[in-house]
C-alpha cells in the first residue's frame, strides 16, 4: 500500500512562507472598467482562439444561444467573461502551437499583456524576470488559492522557484486524476473472429506475412493476474498457463505458412487452454471485457488474425491493424510511440515533462536514454514489419486514416476515449462498435523483485503542459491591466469560472423555470446537463466532438480548470461503456497510473509538469537543442522514436537499443540535461520535505 505525506500541511506553510509579501492583506484587485487586454491566447491552432477565425465563422454563425458572430467577433464565453468582468479583449493571438506562439512575442513582450506559452517556457521566462509571478498576488486571488489549497499537488507542480514559491503560469486542466488516453478497438471484429462453438470458417482468408515479432511474454510457466471479475464487482485472479498453451506468439512462428482461418482457431485454442476455460465460448472478453487479461503477444496474435482475415471483418481483400488518428501528422503519429511504453513496460513515454520519470531511489530517470524504451520500439518495428501497422503510417502516400473507421479499414488505435468513440455514431453502422478496451498486462519494474506482471497506465490527467502567463514588459507601470489579468486567472478558478471554462455561457445550460441549472451527479458532484439545442449544434457543427466545438465555436476549455463533465454527456453510449470499465478496474486497483502526491514508492509519483530550474541551469538545458527537435510531439517535426517504428535501426545515431541510449546521453547532451533537471528535482524534494515537517 503506497503512503502519501500530508500535502495540504505543507501547502499551508507554503502560503505562510511566500505569499502576502508584495500587498496588502486588505488589498483587492480592483481595475478600470474597460481596461483592455492584449490577448495572445489560444490553443494551438487560428481556430482555437478567443476570437472567431473566417475558418470557423465564415460569413456569420449562428449558435444555440441565438446570436450571430462574424469574423473576428469574440466567441461567446469571452464575451460573458467581459461582462462579468468589466475588462475588453484585444485580439494579438497569432493563431500558432503553443510553443510556436510563445516563440513569436518573446522578443516583443511589450505588445502583449498574456501570452499562451509551454510551462517550462513561461517558468524560464519568469525567472528572467519577464513573466509575472502570480504567486506575489495570491492573497488577492481568493478562487486560485483556494483552488491550490484543495489540490496541494498542483501547487508543487507549478513551482518554479523553491527558494520564492514563484508561480509563473495558471496551470491548465484537461481533466485531472483521470486515466488519458486508452487502447480502442472494433469490438464486433474480435467477437467474429474469437467468440463461438467449434472451428472459426471462412470461404477466403490471407495469408499471414512471415513472422518477425518474436515473444515478449514468458513461453513457459505461470503467470498470475489481478482481474475485475465479468459482473465488475469484485477483484479475481486468472492464470496464463504458458506450460499447458505455450506463448501464442511462439505458437505461430513455430507452425509455418498460415493462413488467416489457421491463425484464428491457434488462437481459439490457446485461449481455452491457457486460461483453462476461463473465457468459455466468450473468447473476446480477453480483450474486450470487464474482466480482459490480454497483453502484447496475445494483441500481436489478434492482429495477424485480423489483417489475414478482411474477407470476414469488411468484405474487402485488406484491412489495417494498429493505426494512428492521423498518420500524416506527427502530433498523432506519436501515439504509436505512448502505445509501446504501455505495452512492453516503459516508463516515460507519456511523461507529464519531456520523456522524464522517477525510479525507486526517487531519481529522475529519461526514457530517451534508457535502452528499454528502444526495445520496445523496436518491438513496434517487428509488428510494422509483419504488416500490423497500417500502410498510412509507414507510407506517408498510402491512403488517409481518416476513412478508416468510415470505410471499414482500421482496427485499432490508441487515443481519446470521447473523441475517438463518436465515430459510433458518425461513421459505423448497426451492430459495429469501436471501444475502449482494457490496458494490457506488461511487466513493469516497480521496484518488486523481478518486475511485476501487472496493468499500469502513465496517461495520467495533471496540469498540463502549457498555460497562460502575464508579461511583465505589457503591464509594467499599469496597475489596471496587471489587476484585471489576475482577476481573469482567478475567476477562471472560482465555481462560476470554471462552469463557464468548460461549458460555455448559461445560454448553452439546460436551466429549471426558476433560472437554476439542471444538474446530473458526476463523479459524484452536482454538474449541469447541457441544453437540448447545445448538444443538436454540437453534432451538427463537430460532428460530436465535444473538444473541437468547445474550443472552435464556444471558446471555452482553451485553459484553466476544464471539467469533465460536459464532454461526460457528449461522449457515445459505446464510449462510455468502454470507459466505464476501466473506470471500474481504475477503482478497484487492477489498474495501476502515476499518483498526484510524493508516494512512499517514488516510482508511483507523477513528474511535476515544471521542474524549478535556475535562470542558469535554463540556459544550459537550451543548449541541448537536439532533444526537444530530435524528440517533437509536434505537427511537422520529427521524433526519433516514430521514425524508428518505420525504419528499425537504421535511423540516426541507432544500431542497438544500446547505441541509441548512448548516442542520446552522450552525442545529444543528455547527461547533463538530466543531470540540470535532476538538480530541480532535488531542490523540489528538500523543499517538499522540510515544508512537510
């Protein structure tokens, strides 16, 4: 059992310790009505800012709440947050990524008052004096202290300076202390081809590709996993009995040419023999049900099984295994990449900060350097090259991901949950279903002798890894604008605020004859259900998805505090049947994710999104230039560890999962990035354990 130390005890001290200093107890942040802000604030893209794009609003919109925007008009929730306010909005928002759009005012700071911009970037600003420290102000912001005081993790998180207790950015929640991103699957597909009596038949099938994966799994022994049970009501064990079935995948290598009907009866048999019955005629539920139990070997095995098998899933001569959302866009195509970690045991794969963790010792260790993360990559190239990941991924002429679901062509992808499921609705037809499924079965090395066989997920909701900052050259001398930007951060944490963060104005909520929200028990809080026309727009404008109409149309959940709640109500009935069962296993403990707390095992503590680096120590982490650019999650850049899935070894600086660590700690400036970061990370601790004493 993992013990958290008493965070709300050291948040106390901390707000004892570093806030007050710059004003007055009785100080409150009153401004000028109509003071203007120069806003170079979004989310990632011209369409995703507080102001109507031409991309979105074209020659007029109209929306559920009756009114018509225009180009360049300001989108509903920034209007009701001026009204409420009393401050106008200048639209400076470049329309760039956030980093890209914290890159183009750096050397103009002056011309902006707040600026969207990535955690470490604003936190390095700030330390130079250009971003201003909210923390100097929080006795003034009543809603943001509370907030910090209720969730102490964050307030650690945030930290940029451990001797000040400086905060230079208002931290961002797409959700918090909630699984992520999680593997979907077509459903009815793995039902066709593992449930049923006797033999599986088929008139046609294909050929398998010649093996190359080789067994990650044990290929012999027992292995013993924690399940919910069918019912999702209590915790069982199962057992894969490698002695009685053999390793699927050493099955399939050893038994020759195979075709598609072969390789779904091998599998049909290790099935029952392996779990003992188990899964009776129901076979599927090892992947897809409340009480699955499947891990790589046995993906690897279902996949072969699916790619030689397009006669009887989609009445065509080939369909695509694993595939990313987009695979043209590098910022989708670096979910192949998350997916290896969760698959083979990889820490650091979806780091809350660069590809960084923390081992038992409490260290801070890098995926990027670590040879286990190139053997799971490579194991990633294996299946690419048996033909289980999709041709659009490894051919960047092949065909559009984006018809796969459409078109009966893909089965299996690892994303989000709400977004991903609406295809249910928008692109599958009777008796189709694509759905979350249970993480897989790895093992992963927490510190228990060995490594341990368990379900764990690193896709974990904490602050995010971009924010909002005030600059301090656009409201230097200017009282009204630096009080009227807080006062905007703070009300975006007050109840009001973050209702109108994540739904949008009241005109949007479904409201009682007496003006009240209708409400719906969420997570066990009272949150308000949307209204009737609100949820038809969002279909017809987004085509359900939830985050592109919010951001695009409403203008709301671009930052702050995003509750869950309203993309809760938007997501399929298949979305949340999937979802409900991780939720249950999340619950129950059989699946295991980072904790937003110091842990007595430091291997379960999440990676705070900021680490308090020095002015200096900034400087020389910029050196390392190469780490960031080789290892992009954006659109249009490169990551080493995609390019590997394709290509193998043969890319830069790899020939071994070896070399590749090495050239990356040595030839890349690792070392002593991690060593610079590891210095952070000290301090944070010394700071934490004495604030907790």
């Amino acid at each position: 059992m993992k013990r958290t130390v008493s965070l709300l005890m050291a948040l106390a001290m901390i707000m004892t310790m570093f806030v007050g200093t710059a004003v007055s107890e009785a100080a409150n942040l009153s401004f000028t009505e109509g003071t203007v802000l120069r806003m170079a604030t979004g989310y990632n893209n011209a369409k995703t800012g507080l102001f109507f794009d031409a991309s979105v609003a074209g020659e007029g919109v109209t929306l559920a709440d009756g009114v018509t925007y225009h180009t360049g008009d300001l989108k509903p929730t920034w209007v009701a947050v001026q009204n409420e306010l009393g401050m106008v909005f200048e639209n400076k928002y470049q329309g760039n990524s956030t980093s890209a759009e914290f890159d183009y005012w750096k050397d103009r700071l002056e011309e902006v008052d707040m600026l969207s911009g990535t955690a470490s970037k604003l936190t390095e600003y700030g330390e130079n004096g250009s971003i201003v420290n909210i923390a100097e102000y929080l006795d003034m912001m009543p809603n943001f202290k509370a907030y910090l005081e209720a969730n102490p993790i964050v307030r650690l998180s945030i930290t940029g300076n451990t001797k000040t207790g400086a905060i230079y950015f208002s931290p961002y929640f797409d959700g918090v202390n909630d699984i992520e991103r999680m593997p979907l699957m077509r459903a009815d597909w793995v039902v066709k081809l593992l449930d049923g009596e006797g033999e599986f038949a088929a008139e046609a099938s294909n050929a398998l590709a010649a093996p190359v994966y080789t067994p990650y799994m044990p290929t012999s022994g027992a292995v013993e996993i924690d399940v919910v049970n069918l019912e999702g009501t209590a915790v069982e064990k199962i057992t894969k009995n490698y002695d009685a079935a053999g390793n699927i995948v050493a099955n399939m290598n050893a038994a020759g040419a195979l075709n598609g009907v072969q390789a779904v009866n091998m599998l049909r048999a290790y099935i029952d023999t392996a779990y003992n019955g188990y899964y009776g005629t129901t076979r599927s539920n090892l992947f897809i049900g409340q009480n699955a139990a499947w891990d790589a070997d046995e993906l690897v095995a279902l996949l072969r099984c699916v790619v030689a098998n397009p006669q009887t899933l989609n009445g065509t001569d080939s369909v695509q295994g694993l595939f990313s959302r987009e695979d043209d866009n590098n910022q989708r195509r670096v979910d192949m990449m998350r997916f290896a970690g969760v698959l083979f045991g990889v820490r650091g794969m979806e780091s809350r900060q660069d590809y960084l963790w923390i081992d038992t010792e409490g260290k801070l260790r890098d995926a990027r350097q670590e040879a286990d993360s190139y053997e799971a990559i490579d194991r990633m190239h294996m299946m690419a090259q048996e033909g289980l990941v999709s041709k659009a991924f490894m051919e960047s002429s092949a065909e559009s991901t984006k018809t796969y679901l459409q078109n009966d062509l893909g089965f299996m992808h690892y994303d989000y949950n709400q977004t991903q499921t609406v295809y249910n609705e928008t692109a599958l037809q009777d008796g189709e279903k694509y759905m979350a499924v249970m993480v897989p079965v790895a093992k992963w090395y927490d510190g228990t002798e060995g490594g341990v066989f368990m379900r764990f997920t690193e896709s974990w909701r904490s602050v995010k890894t971009d924010g909002w900052g005030i600059s301090v050259a656009g409201v230097e001398g200017n009282q009204d604008k630096l009080y009227a930007a807080l006062s905007l951060i703070d009300f975006a944490y007050s109840e009001k605020g973050q209702i109108l963060m994540s739904y949008g104005p009241d005109a949007f909520i479904k409201t009682n004859e007496d003006g009240s929200y209708v409400t719906f028990n969420f997570n066990g809080k009272e949150m308000p259900v949307i209204a009737d026309a609100t949820f038809a727009e969002l279909w017809q404008k987004a085509s359900g998805n939830y985050t592109n109409y919010a951001r695009q149309f409403l203008g709301s959940t671009l930052s702050f505090a995003k509750s869950q709640a309203f993309e809760y109500q938007c997501t399929h009935e298949v979305g949340k049947e999937g979802a409900g069962k991780l939720s249950v296993a999340i619950g129950l403990g059989t699946i295991k994710h980072p904790e937003l707390a110091i842990t007595e095992n430091p291997w379960y503590t999440s990676v705070p999104t900021v680490l308090p680096n020095t002015k200096v120590e900034n400087d020389k982490i910029n050196e390392y230039s190469e780490l960031p650019g080789k290892f992009n999650g954006g659109k249009g850049k490169q990551n080493l560890y995609v390019d590997q899935i394709v290509a193998g070894y043969a890319v830069e600086g790899m020939s071994d999962a070896e070399t590749a660590a090495e050239y990356v700690s040595k030839v890349m400036g690792g070392k002593q990035y991690l060593a610079l970061k590891q210095q952070a990370w000290g301090r944070l601790q010394d700071y934490f354990a004495e604030l907790a004493k």
